[in-house]
C-alpha cells in the first residue's frame, strides 16, 4: 500500500471517530443526566468569601419554620448560631452561650434528658448547650412519616452533594410538572437537578430522555412560605438561596476564619520569603 493510501485512510478513520463522538456526545446530552445547577452569586464563594449574616438569618428561619418539620441537623448546636461569622453573632458576647437571642431560639426547643433521682426520660426546655433535636423519636417513626424513605440530616448536606449550596437552592426551587411521556409514582415528584436515570420511567423517544430524576419529598417552598423580619420578600428563589446558604454555613462554621487564617499565613510567608532573600544578598555581596 502506498504512503498516500496508507495516511488517506488515517484522516478517514479519524474523521469517522471525530463523527461518532460528537453524534455519542450529542445522544448522551438528550439521554437524561442532570440539569446543571445554578449560579446563585453566593457572598461566601471564592477564598474572599464571606457569609451574608442577614442571609444567615433569613435561611435559619427557613429551615426553622419548613424543614426542620423532617430534616435533622444533629451536627449543630444552637450555641453555633451565636458563634462569629454565624446568623446571631454579637460582638458583645464572646462567649456565644450568653447570646440572649441564642438563648431565646434554644428555649423554643425541648429535648430528651434523664431524670438524676429517678433515671426516668424527661423533657425539658433546651440550652444553648444542646444540640439540635430530631424532628423524629426514631428511624422507624421518619419513615412511617415520609413514606418509608429517612429524610437525610442536613448538617453538611452541601458537602455531600455536588454543586453544593448551587445544587441545594436549585433543585429546592426547581420542581417542575413531570413531563409528557414520563410515568412516575403517586408519591414521586420530578425535579430535572436531581442525580438520576429517567430511561426505565420513559415512555417517549429513548434518545431524549428527559433530565434529572425524582424525589419522594414533596415541593418544601413556595413564595411567601415565611415572613422575613427585614422585609425581603420571600419568593420562591430567594427562600431557597437563603436555605441553601444556612446549610452551607452550618456543614463548616469556621470556614470564614480559616480563609483569614490563610490569607495570614500566606502574608506572613511573602514577607519572610523577602526578608530570606535580602539577607542572602546582604551576605553573599562580597563572596564573588
């Protein structure tokens, strides 16, 4: 075979394989995945980042009046709420246990304890001490509630979910009508972020199978679903944002000092990698 026919048939073979992964790649972006989250301008992104505290607050409530009716947060204590850079901080009170606003949230709470005389389990009013109690007595009683499936802890649920806080407020607004086409259960609910395989379900075209996936849990927001205490109007977006940084805050408290810590550090290392290099050339001046 001569050179010509031999790299002829290299750029076909190439072109041919060009073909089929572009024509492959096109099938599998119609053939179901999730929808990409949103980009919601986060105020805690990037390593400038600082949290929102007046966001803090509003998501605090969210959670408070929605979901903490099924989701956990066994992780948190209410004395985390009143630490720096958390939704109540007040500089007044360094120790976040005398935080009166802390206090307050705690006192709303009652948790199991044990009685000292008589070993008996007791309820009583929280402290700032204790942590957040389960919405639940036990696995068996969420289940029993939420149609047999756990509602998941939310303590560091935007770490344990790609696109964090991004993929938490986007799929918390993003219910959508099940499509044309789609079968799904009774109970299910679709949501085209959601990480999951629609072909079983499908009954339309098999090439564009529709994104996302579904959930047992109900749509948890809608607009107006709380009242905000600084007047910020509770659409549907803005509750799920402000959730979504709650939870974000909550799964790593000390994320704010830690990136000043390092901004520090990094400081700190500049200025003696300057003042090493000074000093090398104030000593070695003469040696040549």
């Amino acid at each position: 075979m001569s050179a010509f026919m031999t790299k002829t048939l290299k750029i076909v073979a190439g072109l041919t394989v060009a073909f089929t992964l572009t024509v492959g790649t096109q099938a599998l972006a119609n053939s179901g995945g999730a929808k990409e989250p949103e980009d919601h301008g986060f105020t805690f992104e990037g390593p400038f980042g600082t949290f929102d505290q007046a966001q803090l607050q509003r998501g605090y409530k969210v959670y408070r009046e929605v979901c903490s009716a099924c989701h956990g947060m066994h992780l948190m204590s209410f004395r985390n709420l009143g630490q720096k850079g958390g939704p109540f901080y007040d500089p007044k009170y360094k120790n976040p246990n005398d935080n009166p606003i802390v206090k307050q949230i705690a006192s709303e709470f009652e948790v199991t304890d044990i009685d000292p005389d008589t070993g008996d389990d007791i309820q009583r009013k929280a402290t700032t001490s204790d942590r957040f109690p389960s919405p639940f007595r036990n696995e068996e009683a969420a289940k029993a509630s939420n149609s047999g499936a756990v509602p998941p802890d939310l303590s560091v649920i935007t770490k344990a979910r790609a696109g964090g806080a991004n993929y938490v407020a986007s799929l918390l607004a993003g219910y959508q009508d099940a499509p044309a086409g789609l079968k799904i259960g009774d109970t299910q609910h679709y949501n085209p972020y959601v990480h999951g395989s629609l072909a079983t379900q499908w009954t339309g075209d098999p090439h564009h199978v529709p994104q996302g996936g579904v959930l047992a849990m109900p749509p948890p927001l809608v607009a107006d679903k709380v009242t905000y205490d600084d007047g910020t109007k509770a659409t549907l977006k803005q509750e799920a944002a402000d959730v979504a940084a709650f939870l974000e805050w909550a799964s790593d408290p000390h994320a704010t000092e830690r990136k000043q810590m390092g901004f520090a550090v990094i400081a700190f290392l500049l200025v003696l990698a300057g003042l090493t290099y000074a000093a090398y050339r104030q000593v070695w001046r003469g040696k040549h």
